[in-house]
C-alpha cells in the first residue's frame, strides 16, 4: 500500500482525488494540503510514497515546490494547462494528469506508481536491504560483493554520492549501491538525523555546531558537515531539547 499526499488549492479537485483514492485498495490517502506550504509540512511528519501536486497554486507552484525537495517522493502533477507537461517531466515526475481527471486516467497513474514501488522494492531485496528497520542495532549491506553488517554504534555519518552512499564508521568505511532515503528510513531517528541533502549524521557522534556547519570527528581530527537549509530547523529543534 503506497501512503499518498494530494495537494491542490481547489477545494473540488482535492474532493475528487479523495474518492478516486478511496477506490483504490492500493493506496491509503495520509493528508490533503491546500498549498504547498502545507504539504511541505506534512512531507516531514510523514512517510509520503506519492503525491498528487497541483502545478498553479498560490505562492509557490507545484513545480517550483519539487524543486526545494531534496528527497521528494514519487510525483504525478496535475494541472488544467497541458503546456507545463515539459516542465514536469524534467523533473522526474512519474506523470501528468490534465484537469478534469478521469478515473481511467488516475488509475493509469496508480499503475505506475505501483509498478515503480514494486521495482524499488525489488531492488532492496536483491541488495539485501529490506525496506524498514527491523528493531535491531545493526543491519546489513551489500558491498564488495558480500552482506557487511553494519554497528549503528561504530556509524559517525552517511554520505550520499548519487547512487551510492559512503558510511563512515569508527573503524573505517562501507560503499554500497544505495538511496539516501531507502537508508535514511532504516535508522533510529533518536541516533540519526539528516543535516543535508547528501549527509546523515550520527547525534551522538557531533561535537558541536557552529553556523550552518556540524563538527564530528574522523581518523583522529575534526571534519565539518553541511548543513542543508531545509533541514537546519528540525536539527536545531532536536538540539534545543537536549540543551541544559
């Protein structure tokens, strides 16, 4: 089951993606936003695998809010004006959908999207990366073509490099074939906390903070991280309740 998003300004537009959804066992419909401001929101309070995003809305289009996502889930727009199609593709949306929306037209979309998530998961499985953490302290990737097992205790931060991500561990390093989000899901959000786009950071592994940089330590000196604009809030939010 894909958790959906839909984001529209019109009130009836977001009424009739509502009851297509219904009808759809494949998808459970988490939130329905308005604006894009809404929906940036929801973005990071939940684990959104779809969004249906109007393009013409009020402050920020649909367009120019995928391009502040650093990590955006699966995208079909949807729009009244046939001449954004360019644009949305451009961006790696999974489809377009023109305004009146027909079922038979939605459910092609559904389709996809389904198809998508079933290649994602398939991929994890072959990696031996399940989907979701399964509790314990540790789990296990595939790298130099054998599962390593990977301590979240030896972890001082993650960093993605397009495909790939470089965990640097106390003892040294991994590279695996890997998403940031596929292993960002995987870990405690207690433990770990994305700073930026391309960086996982281990809390407990920071020695400070200073401006828009996190210093932690690697092969016995300092290394500073960036820090990612749309993620300095909830950071900072985190280190304010542990402040004495």
């Amino acid at each position: 089951m894909l958790n959906v998003l839909i984001v529209d300004d019109e009130p009836l537009a977001l009424d009739v993606l509502e009851t297509y959804i219904a009808q759809m066992p494949e998808l459970c419909l988490v939130k329905r936003c308005s604006n894009a401001l809404e929906a940036n929101d929801a973005l990071k309070t939940n684990h959104i695998d779809l969004m249906f995003l109007d393009i013409q809305m009020p402050q920020l289009t649909g367009i120019d809010f995928v391009k502040t996502l650093s990590d955006p889930p699966m995208i079909v727009f949807t729009t009244a004006y046939p001449n954004y199609a360019l644009q949305g593709f451009d961006l790696n949306a999974l489809d377009y959908l023109l305004k009146p929306i027909s079922l038979e037209r939605f459910m092609k979309a559904v389709n996809k999207a389904v198809d998508q998530a079933e290649l994602v998961n398939a991929d994890h499985s072959q990696s031996g990366t399940p989907a979701v953490n399964d509790g314990l302290d540790f789990f296990f990737v595939k790298a130099d073509k054998k599962l390593v097992k990977v301590n979240f205790d030896d972890i001082i931060y993650i960093e993605g490099l397009k495909d790939y991500v470089i965990i640097r561990l106390v003892t040294g390093r991994v590279i695996t074939l890997q998403t940031m989000k596929n292993l960002e899901e995987r870990l405690p959000k207690h433990l770990f906390r994305r700073i930026h786009r391309s960086f996982i950071v281990a809390m407990d592994k920071v020695l400070a903070i200073e401006g828009n940089m996190v210093e932690v330590f690697e092969k016995d000196k300092p290394k500073l991280l960036p820090i990612g604009k749309n993620y300095r809030d909830d950071l900072l939010k985190l280190i304010e309740k542990k402040r004495l």
